[in-house]
C-alpha cells in the first residue's frame, strides 16, 4: 500500500512539472505581450488587442529592430 502511495504522489509531482512546461512553453509562443516592470517590485503584462498594448507594441517593435539580435 506504501509503494502505491509513494507511486501517486510521484506521478501527480513529474504531471504537474510537465504540464507547467507546456504552459509556459505555450505562454511564450502565444501573441505578443508588453510586460511593464516598476521600481516597487509589481508586474503589468498587457497582451495585444488592448487598447494600452497597441498603443507601445509598434514602439518596442522599433526599438528591437534598431537593437538587432541578441546573444541570449
């Protein structure tokens, strides 16, 4: 009954890991996204369609062009 038990737990611990990487892995390659961090540690992630978004996405859009590829 213990190894069953150890066993559950194992397998609900490696699903909830895999399926995180697919939702981040998905998150990532989704639409684009302007994520806007400020000085008191908060976090602002507006996705494309919102009126804020397309207002700065054409912007960023510019700045990483004239930036040119990164090594990272």
């Amino acid at each position: 009954m213990a190894r069953r038990k150890l066993w559950t737990a194992l397998s609900l611990a490696v699903g909830s890991a895999v399926g995180s990487v697919v939702v981040r892995r998905r998150r990532a390659r989704g639409t684009p996204r302007v994520d806007l961090y400020f000085d008191d540690g908060s976090m602002l992630s507006l996705a494309e369609g919102t009126p804020e978004a397309d207002r700065v996405l054409p912007v960023a859009h510019e700045v990483l062009a004239v930036a040119g590829p990164t090594d990272a």
